[in-house]
C-alpha cells in the first residue's frame, strides 16, 4: 500500500517520522516545520494534487481539517483511497474513508501499533465483532462485482440474518453461525455468471499474475492498450489481476507504474536472480538475457507471482506479456 502521511505541526512531524520507519510512505509536512520531508503551504491544493496518486492518506491533525480537505475529491469506495486521522499527540488513530475495501481500518490497526495509539474503527460489522464481506473479500483477494449487493449482505448479517454460500473454491474456517441453506441473499465465489440466491453478492478472484516487459521509454498509453486487449483476446477481465510483475530493472518505468496506479494493481518487482529460478519452461532470448540477466522477463515475472502459465509470451513493439493463474483458497479467519 503506497500511503502519504501529512503532517501540520512540529509535533506531527514526530509522529510521520516514527510511522516512516515501519511502513513504505512519503512525508508530506507545513513548510514551517520542514524536516527533509516534501513541504507544503496549502493543504487544500496539496491534497487535490495527491488524493488519487495513494493508496492511502494519513492526517496527523484534527479530523474536520482533513474532512474538509478530502471531501471535495470524494467519489466512491471501491475507488477512493483510504483516509485516516491521527491527532496531534498520538492518542488515536482513526480511519474515516475506505475502511474495509481502502484498507483504512487495517492500516489503522497497524499505525497504532507503531506509535502506541487507540485505533478507532467504527465501521458497524468491525465495531460488532461480526462477518464483513468488504473486509473478506479485501483479505482473500477477491473482486466485489456489486457493491450495493454487498451492503445487502452486510445489512442482513447486522439483523441476525442468516445469508447463503456458494463456492467454486476450497474454502476453510467458514462462520457457521453466519451462514444457512434457503436464504434471501448470500455469496458466490467463483469466476462463472452465477445467481443462487434473490441478491447475490458475487466475488471473483483476482489470481491472475500478469508478467511484463518493455523497452525503456515505452508509451503508457501504449502498454495499456495492449494489456488490455490482451486480457480481452482471452476473455479476461482486467479487475482479475492480482498483481503485475516484473523485473527490478523497471522500478522507475513511467508506463509500468502508471498502468499500476490508475487501475490500483499492486507492482511486484523481481531480481533477475530471482526470475532465473522461476520453474518451468520459458521461451527464451540471447539478447534479453544479455540486456536484463535472464532470457525471458514476462513468463518468468508471471510465474513469480504464482501459478502456473495460461497466456504464453506475448509481444507487440518492444512489450511483452504473460499471464499465470495460481490455485484459489478462500479462508474466512485470513485479515489484511
């Protein structure tokens, strides 16, 4: 989870400091208290400038100063990222945007830990001990294909209605006392077009590791479309990836990164060393090798990412992609 902690005061900064060191983040502070961090004099303006470019947004100030700061760039959950409030002393930590599909009640969970604060979730299926779909479907990789559907099912489990399964997968430590047979709405997990109950919450896997590789300076306009197409010339939707992978060489590839943020995918990069011991059989390239270190980037990144391959090596002007699909396990006890 790529995060932004903004700070206001001398004191904040303190805390940004101390979350830094155990969590991947970027340090935003007033120009006032500037300590080597980005500096900023308008939030208003900075947020505007960075609220789609994170995964998450930490305030370390009061809640209606980054209230008023995020609102105007409010647009959905299952887009926006998450938001959480710290205050000034370090007392509480709160997530209050995206909780369960942004991921803000975990990352809150774990900020406290770091800095020692209370965190404070007050989301009603968290806050109550029970069964969250947004929060499941999160922790097992999973695609919410209706969201009004699952707060349907989120409802009905707050009531102390029973709500349905069905799965395609092997699923373990499922919740018994949630789950019943005849019921109004339930869930399907599985990549098929199913209805089993009147309201179906319908989660697909995201288990498909998609391997690339570009020459340098390729267009991201252009990697885009052709992943796309790709995807679509295999009858797979893009929001099945869990993941792109490729090699190390390419952290700071503009069309790579970029294809990533827009379509919140996680970036995985890998070592040569690493893409080498990827099993299985690869179509393999002097030249690449010679370049990169390994014979065959996007099969290999792919494979490293899980499973096994199902789109071999393909390539259009300078790119490269592959796809594998990894065996899906659902487990009901596994949190972000």
């Amino acid at each position: 989870m790529k995060a932004a902690i903004i700070s206001i005061t001398e004191n904040g900064g303190k805390l940004s400091r101390k979350i830094a060191d155990s969590i991947e983040c970027e340090r935003y502070m007033f120009y006032k208290h500037a300590d080597g961090a980005e500096v900023f004099s308008d939030l208003k303006k900075l947020v505007g400038d960075i609220f789609s470019k994170y995964d998450a947004l930490v305030f370390i100030c009061a809640c209606g100063i980054a209230v008023r700061a995020a609102a105007p760039h409010i647009v959905s959950k299952m887009t926006d990222p998450a938001v959480i409030v710290i205050d000034d002393s370090g007392r509480f930590a709160v997530p209050i945007l995206s909780g369960h599909v942004g991921g803000a009640n975990a990352l809150a969970k774990k900020i406290a830990q770091i800095i020692g604060a209370v965190p404070v979730i007050t989301t009603a299926t968290d806050s109550g001990g029970k069964f969250s779909p947004d929060s499941f479907a999160m922790a097992n990789s999973l695609h919410i294909s209706d969201v009004s559907a699952a707060k349907e099912i989120a409802a009905a489990v707050l009531d102390g209605e029973k709500i349905g399964l069905v799965c395609d997968h092997t699923a373990i430590n499922i919740p018994e006392q949630y789950f019943g047979k005849n019921t109004r709405v339930g869930i399907y997990i599985g990549r098929e077009d199913k209805k089993p109950f009147d309201i179906t919450l319908r989660l697909i896997p995201k288990n498909i590791s998609v391997g690339i590789g570009c020459k340098r300076g390729t267009d991201p306009k252009r990697l885009s479309e052709f992943i796309r197409d790709t995807m679509a010339q295999n009858n797979l939707p893009l929001y099945r990836i869990g993941g792109v992978h490729t090699i190390d060489l390419k952290k700071d590839e503009p069309a790579v990164i970029e294809f990533c943020r827009k379509n919140k995918i996680p970036l995985i990069f890998h070592s040569a060393r690493e893409l080498n011991a990827a099993p299985g059989e690869f179509i393999g390239s002097e030249f690449v090798k010679k370049i990169t270190g390994t014979d065959n980037v996007c099969e290999r990144a792919a494979v490293c990412g899980g499973g096994r391959i199902i789109i071999k090596k393909t390539a259009r002007g300078g790119m490269t992609f592959a796809a594998a699909e990894e065996d899906v396990l659902i487990d009901f006890a596994r949190e972000l």
